[in-house]
C-alpha cells in the first residue's frame, strides 16, 4: 500500500504554484494567505477566482485526469498544504 505525503509549502507572495495545462499530480489547501486562480480567455489573463484559508484548488484536474483548468498564483505569502493524487 502506497504512503501518501503531505508537503506544506512556505510560499512568498508571486510564486506560481501551477500552470494552466499542467499536469494534474496533487491538489492544495490554503492553510494562510491567498490564492489567485487565472485563467487565459480570448488571448488575456483573467482572475476568475481567489481562495483563502480553508480553500481547495487543483481538484478538477485530480478528478477529471486532465491538464490544470486554471494557472494558480499567490496573492500574498501563503502556507499551502499539497496532498499528491493517489497513484
């Protein structure tokens, strides 16, 4: 039976965490800060959501098996929680 690891990530305010059309390995949670979720609509950037403590995000490419749906971005320094797809 696989193990399954938690990583907590100390994010500084900027950092890319994903990018739309990754590959989806691991879905997080906001555990302090905030999370802009963009996406690329008619060749521009566009926020479509921001999330913060108690937030999920990465879920729909986990369940679908699909690319990122979204490119994910910190807002401000941030405390995330990555929880990898089961394998």
């Amino acid at each position: 039976m696989a193990t399954l690891e938690l990583q907590q990530l100390h994010c500084p305010e900027g950092q890319r965490i994903f990018a739309e059309g990754d590959v989806a390995d691991a879905l997080y949670l906001v555990a302090g800060g905030r999370i802009g979720l963009y996406r690329i609509i008619n060749g521009r950037k566009s926020l479509s959501r921001t999330l913060g403590v108690g937030g999920m995000f990465g879920v729909t490419g986990i369940i679908d098996g699909g690319g990122r749906s979204a490119t994910a971005v910190t807002l401000e320094p941030s405390l995330l929680v990555r929880i990898p797809a089961a394998l």
